[in-house]
C-alpha cells in the first residue's frame, strides 16, 4: 500500500520553515511619473534645465535601391532601427521598423543634455536577426542643427538616406522615487531612484521613517502609509527619519519636477 502524507505533518513543516526564514514584510514603491494633468501648464514645477531636449526619432526614408542598383535587403524592405552613440558609447536604440524603406517610430525619444563638445554619432541599421548590418550613419561634435531650438530636425545621412527627428522640452516626472518595507513602526528605505525628488531632499537608504506629515507610523498602518507617500506627486510631504542611532531629523520631500537625462 503506497505511503500517502500526513496534511498536519506537511503543515507544521511549512509552518517551521516559514517562522525559520523570518517575517516577511510589505514592500512598495513610489516611482516617478508624469505629473497630474494640468500641473505643469500651471506653473508650479521647475522648468528644465537649458542643456536638456527631448529627442524624438520620427521617420527616415531610404532610396529604392543601393547606389549599385542592389536592393537593401535580400528577403523583402529591411528592417530598421535607430542607434544613438555619444563619444562612442549607445546611449539609446529605437524600436525595429519592419519590411519597410521609409520606417516611422511612434515610441522612440531619449532626454539628451546637449553637450557642444560631445562627439555625436546616428546610425541606421538593418535587424537581421544575428546580424545588424550597418546601412547608413552620420557623425559631428555638438549639437544637432536645429536641435536648441526645438521643432523637426532633418538629417542627411551617407548613402542618400535621410532622418527626422523631433527636438522639443524634456517631459518631468513627479513623485517621491522610493521603494521601502514597511514595519510596524517604522518605514525602511530600501532604495531610491536615480533621480528623485526624495534623493534631492537628503532621504538615504536605509533610513527608518517613523512618522509622514506628523502622523506615526504605527497609526497609519500599512494603507494609510502607502496613500501618504504617494501624496508626494500633488503636495509636499515630510518625513521623520531617524539614522544610525542619531536623534530623529525632518526630511522635507518638496513637488517639484525631475528629468532624466542620458
């Protein structure tokens, strides 16, 4: 007769294991993103730096064939991509526009802090799957012709092919950027966002929150802690912090708008 499991032995081992791993608790993030409609128009953000533009990488248009009547590629249109370096480093790559000699990219933007020493380099590639075969590029030190300034920027890159992008203000990005565990007493930061406003205001990792806008933390429970740190995308919140064993400071976490930049 075959050995079948006992359920409350299988149980209390679950049970053991579980106790032996320690206590699990909650954890949340509060990201960054875009600020709620109407705020930015209203004027209570920070504009963005003067350096800062989005670019937008709207289309690019491929004569019929290569200058020696041969076609771009071997199966059907190539499949074409965008690929920005800075000093020779990608920093961005659009999505793949497929079977196609005049591709349009509808998600395709980098923020991009325009340095007049950088050495700048676009290409456009073809995805063939293993292999990316280089089809047309252009390189220069600064910043692209029109960029600055804003508006629709055409370039002319080798092989006849040409490129459009869209240069226009950064998009900001509100909220306090903080993933952290909430205890029974306290808030624990766990980590913060690159560019935050929290990290702006002076919040570390590992700092144990004991109270949001005065009120403890052990009153607001976990909700009401989650609804008081995502307050910070529409007001300023603040935040009792204590470190390292040191007498509790106020870490005030300020709206105000980040951007990222590559």
């Amino acid at each position: 007769m075959p050995h079948r499991p006992n359920p409350t032995a299988s149980a209390l081992l679950v049970s053991l294991a579980l106790a032996s791993c320690g206590t699990i608790f909650p954890r949340y993030h509060t990201p960054t993103r875009p600020p709620p409609a109407g705020m930015l128009e209203s004027g209570g953000l920070m504009a963005p730096p003067a350096d800062l533009r989005q670019l937008t990488f709207v289309s690019a248009d491929l004569p019929p064939s290569r200058s020696d009547q041969r076609t771009w590629d071997d199966d059907g249109g190539p499949d074409l991509y965008c690929v920005l370096l800075r000093n020779g480093e990608e920093i961005y790559r659009s999505p793949v526009a497929r079977d196609t000699l005049r591709p349009t990219w509808t998600h395709a933007a980098v923020t991009l802090r325009l340095d007049p020493h950088a050495r700048l380099r676009f290409e456009l590639r073809d995805d063939d799957g293993a292999v990316s075969e280089l089809v047309s590029d252009i390189e220069f030190t600064g910043v692209p012709e029109g960029a600055a300034d804003g508006g629709n920027v055409v370039m002319q890159l080798t092989r006849g092919v040409s490129l459009t992008l869209r240069a226009g203000p950064p998009s900001p990005l509100v909220g306090m950027g903080v993933e952290y565990e909430i205890h029974e007493d306290y808030v624990r930061v766990l980590a913060l966002d690159a560019v935050c406003p929290a990290r702006a205001a002076g919040l570390r990792v590992d700092d144990r929150v004991t109270a949001i806008d005065g009120r403890p933390v052990a009153d607001l429970g976990e909700v009401g802690v989650r609804q008081a740190m995502d307050r910070s995308t529409i007001r300023d919140v603040s935040l009792t912090v204590e470190r390292e064993g040191r007498p509790a400071i106020v870490v005030d976490v300020h709206v105000n708008a980040v951007y990222l930049a590559r």
